[in-house]
C-alpha cells in the first residue's frame, strides 16, 4: 500500500474514532438529563381551577391539608425509635396517596398554594405534601409513587447536606423539578434559627435560597423552620429575603391562615396513623 493510501486509511479511522467520541457523549448527556413521561403533567405553575371548585376565605382562613413527611420506604436493620417515627413505608404512602385521588383532591406544592392564596382561587379539596430534609429515598422511593398518582409536592433541602450520604444529590433535585415539584430551604445547616441574629441567621435563610435557585432555576419562595425552632427576627430575615411562605411542625388543624402565611402548620404523617380520619 502506497504512503498517501496509508494516510487516507489512518485519517479516515481517526475521523471514526472523533465520530464516536461525540457520538458516546451525546448519549451520555441524553441519559443524564430527566425526560418526563408524556403521561406525567409537570405543575410548575399554579393549575387552572374551574370556578365553582374555589372555596371562599372566611376570616383570613382556607381549607388545606399540608401533610409531614421525612423518609419514604424501607426502615433499615438498626432503626431507632426516631427513625421509626420520621419513616412511612412505600405501600403506606401508595395507600395514602390513592385515598388522595379516589376523595378529590388536589396536590398543590407549598410555592403553588402561596400563589392560590394570592389570587383568591384555591380549590375547594387541597393537599400539600411537604418532605424534610433532603433524604435519598424521597427521590428513590416517594418520587416513582407521585408521578404514579401525577401528584407534586414540596422538598425542603439541607443544602450543606447535598451529594453526602443518604441526601439527594444536585441531578437527583434537578429530576424533581423537571417534574413539577418545588424545591424550598430547610437553611444551610440546620441550626435552631431561633437562637440566630444578624449574619448567621441571614446566611442560613439567603444562602441556602441561593443555592437552590441556582440548582432549580426557580425563585425559591418557601421555607421550612429546622426543628419547628423560630421567632419574630426569623421571620423577619425570610421576607427580607423574599420568601413568601414558611412552614413549622406544630400540628396541623387542616386549615391555612392566610395573614400568617410564615407559621403554615402541618400534619405529621407516619405508617401508624389513620390517614382517612386525620384528613375527615
């Protein structure tokens, strides 16, 4: 074979070789980036809601279910009572998310609720389901089930916990949202805000804002209090900061009031309880 064939040869299986690289690496992309099922209806913005499905705000009040998780599905060998407490196991919360759908009503996301609000237009049956903290097994174990049911929800993120052990990780967020869920703060590190003043207090609230905005590409608008702990300077730093709801752990009476917007109350939920007769 003379030189300028062997050439062509080497340049034409060079070519090949650059030809595959690009081509491996597209598909790599492909397969990292979430590709919501057609069947699955993301809800990043508020749903339409027919007029005559409005309830009407009595005395600053509303009717809405914001519902308490902390891990979904399979309690490892070694749990604690705490653990045992803050877990609801994958067949409960498919049960509990079908009495959901077969009574009517409708998941809206924390963001999502702020806005109903606003607007005057929250429908009549509403369910908020909140999860603390940032655990894995929300993406691994509680997501599959909502899409499931085509409901969202909000997830309250640690972000100094973010990519470590047992934490979702910044694509496994990114996934959640690509599906109509609304990430909120749970603070950078999980402090008893009401013991915080000035720059500490500030970074927990901006910072932790910040940082999942950038992961989202969303305004972060909702909070969670780590532990339930807050007082009237926190509240102060979070609309500073431009939230415009917040939620605690004190329990829940099934209603929202709505000029107290940065103390929602929530339902507790856990695999031991009676989902229908909590929600009556």
């Amino acid at each position: 074979m003379s030189k300028t064939k062997k050439h062509n040869v080497y340049l034409l299986i060079l070519a090949a070789l650059v030809a595959a690289v690009i081509y491996f690496f597209f598909m790599s992309e492909k397969a990292i980036a979430p590709t919501p099922e057609k069947d699955y209806v993301p809800t990043s913005v508020t749903p339409s809601v027919d007029a005559a499905n409005i309830q009407e705000i009595k005395n600053s009040l509303v009717d809405a279910n914001a519902l308490m998780y902390h891990h979904i599905g399979t309690l490892p060998q070694d749990a604690d009572n705490i653990r045992k407490g803050l877990t609801v196991s994958t067949e409960e919360f498919d049960k509990q998310l079908k009495y959901l759908q077969d009574n009517g009503y409708k998941t809206l996301t924390l963001g999502q609720l702020s806005q109903a609000i606003e607007q005057k237009k929250v429908p009549q049956k509403v369910a908020v389901l909140t999860f603390d903290d940032g655990y894995d097994d929300n993406y691994k174990d509680a997501l599959p089930i909502m899409k499931k049911y085509n409901m969202v929800g909000t997830f309250f993120i640690i972000t100094s916990k973010i990519g470590t052990s047992e934490y979702m990780s910044e694509q496994e967020l990114k996934e959640l949202v690509s599906y109509g869920n609304e990430l909120g703060s749970h603070s950078v590190s999980h402090p008893g805000l009401d013991k915080l003043k000035g720059v500490a207090l500030q970074n927990e609230v901006v910072k932790s804002k910040e940082k999942l905005e950038e992961i989202s590409g969303q305004k972060m608008i909702s909070f969670c209090y780590p532990a339930g702990k807050y007082n009237e300077d926190t509240i102060k730093a979070l609309q500073d900061a431009g939230y415009k709801i917040a939620v605690t752990t004190r329990a829940s009476s099934g209603e929202v009031d709505t000029s107290k917007l940065f103390e929602v109350s929530r339902y507790r939920i856990s695999s031991s309880m009676s989902f229908p007769a909590l929600l009556h």
